[in-house]
C-alpha cells in the first residue's frame, strides 16, 4: 500500500502564548532569546508531526525582529514546513502579538529553521516528501532549495 503524501497543512503548529516579567527586560520589552526558543518549540513540533521522527535543530537563519512584543501582549507562535530534502525539513515560522485592548496583530519576528530527522542512533535519517498545495507553499518550496544552497554554501 502506497505511503499517504503529506502536505504542509498536515503538519502546521499554531501556538498561544503570554509575554510574563521572566520573559522580559527592564523596559519590559521580550528578550529576543525566548522568542526564538518559542519558535524553535513550535518548529520542532512541526518537523516531527511530518516525519514521525525525533527532529534536532541544525541551523536558524534569515532571524528579523519586526516590531518588539512586551509584558502581557499574546502571542501566536506558528510554524510550517516548506520543504523536506533527505534527512532535513526547512519550517518556515512567524511570531505575532496583539496588545489590549486593541488586540491588532503585529508581525513580531520571521525565521527559517532547519530540522534533522534522526534515527535510535541519533544517526540522519529519511524523511517522507512534501507535496505543496497553495501557491503560497509551492512558492515557499521552489525557493527552499534556493535557501538550502546559499545555507550550503
Ligand atoms: C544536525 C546533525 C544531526 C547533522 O548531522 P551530520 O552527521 O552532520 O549529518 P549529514 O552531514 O549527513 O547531514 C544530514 C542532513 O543535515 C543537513 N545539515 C547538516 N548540517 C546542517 C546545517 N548546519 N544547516 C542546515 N542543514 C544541515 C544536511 O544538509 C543533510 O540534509 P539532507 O539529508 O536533507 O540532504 C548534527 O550536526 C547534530 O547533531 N547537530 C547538533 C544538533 C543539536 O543538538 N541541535 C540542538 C540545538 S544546539
């Protein structure tokens, strides 16, 4: 029986969290660790409902903070993936708070992860493909490649 194709919808995680004082510096603004500690939480989660694997984190890059998220604003963590190659997964993910009483959304921090998938031997190991759907995802997986090149390089 052939394997199901997974698709990038199969495996997006979606996030809630609040900023507290621990997360936070004496302006009360987030430290930009913890929100990418949120974000790898989420994209690791994400790489390992796609390949049923445990999943390490091999390299974080293209990291921008937008807009800064502070004490008591909600955030949305989410993570998709773009595409998988042998053993690895790119995860595409984004942060968005929103702050009472407006609660508008604000695109708070984007980043590309890359997952490995590991074997009980802590050994690389196959993961399934990824077919896109949207346009969206087919455009995210045509330009992962490109990413992984220049990642390469
Ligand atoms: C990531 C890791 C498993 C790769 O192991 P490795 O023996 O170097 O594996 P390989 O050279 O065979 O590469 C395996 C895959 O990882 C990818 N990869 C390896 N290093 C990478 C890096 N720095 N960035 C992106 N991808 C990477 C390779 O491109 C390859 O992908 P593919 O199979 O899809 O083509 C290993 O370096 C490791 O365990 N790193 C520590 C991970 C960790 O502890 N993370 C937690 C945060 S510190």
């Amino acid at each position: 029986m052939s394997k199901p194709i997974k698709t990038p919808g199969d495996s997006e995680i979606i996030m809630t969290e609040v900023v507290f004082p621990n997360d936070t510096n004496p302006m009360g603004i987030i430290q930009g660790g913890r929100i990418i500690q949120l974000m790898d939480i989420a994209c690791a989660i994400c790489a390992q409902t796609h390949s049923s694997k445990i999943a390490v984190t091999a390299s974080i890059d293209k990291v921008s903070f937008k807009a800064p998220a502070k004490l008591g604003d909600i955030l949305t963590i989410k993570a998709k993936i773009t595409r998988a190659f042998k053993t690895s997964m790119e995860i595409y993910a984004e942060v968005w708070t929103k702050r009472l009483p407006e609660l508008k959304p604000t695109l708070a921090n984007k980043a590309y992860f890359t997952f490995v998938a590991l074997d009980a031997n802590a050994r690389p190991t196959a993961v399934p493909p990824l077919k896109p759907i949207t346009e969206t995802e087919k455009k995210q997986y045509k330009e992962a490649l490109i990413r992984r090149t220049s990642r390469i390089e």
